[in-house]
C-alpha cells in the first residue's frame, strides 16, 4: 500500500509498480505540487517516511536537484520515485516554497 499525504489531501492506495510517487498522487487526486515532471523544478519533493528500499535508487536528475544529505534523509522527488517492490510506502509532500 502506499500512502501519500499532498497539501490538504492523504489518501492510501494500491501501490502499482513501475509508476512514480507523482503518478499515483495524479490518478488518486492527491493535490502534490509539481511543474515539470522530468525532475527539474523539485516542486514535488517528497520525503519518503517508509518504504524507501521498495523505492528506484535516486537518480540523476535528482542528484542535480537535491543535496546529498536530502537524498541520505530519505528525500525524493515524486516524479523520479518509481515503486520497485510491494509493500509498504508511505511519503509527505515537502516542496521547498
């Protein structure tokens, strides 16, 4: 399952694999800031409270977004957090602005 919480809005849902943390809150109407969705504009940074191992490796475009010690805290950016694995995940929308 995969829980996420937007600004006003957390909801649970079926966690679907090959889909991005931004998908989901797309499908599910979870109101996650975004711009872009290529990993550019960081809007969507989530910070991942459970479930990171079930989570892609941070990738390029967020290494070029997010500090590392964002990334080692459990920072993502929900449009490059694609859920690899089943099983529990649960994350907070925390843009910058």
């Amino acid at each position: 399952m995969l829980t996420l919480k937007g600004r006003t809005v957390v909801k649970t849902v079926e966690a679907e694999i090959g889909k991005s943390l931004l998908d989901h809150a797309l499908a599910h109407g979870i109101d996650v800031g975004f711009s872009c969705t290529r990993g550019t504009c960081a809007r969507c940074r989530c910070y991942v409270e459970e479930g990171r191992a079930l989570l892609n490796e941070p990738t390029d475009a967020e290494f070029d977004r997010l500090d590392e010690d964002e990334i080692e805290q459990g920072y993502r950016l929900g449009c490059q957090a694609v859920i690899r694995r089943t099983g529990d995940v649960r994350a907070v929308n925390r843009t910058y602005f």
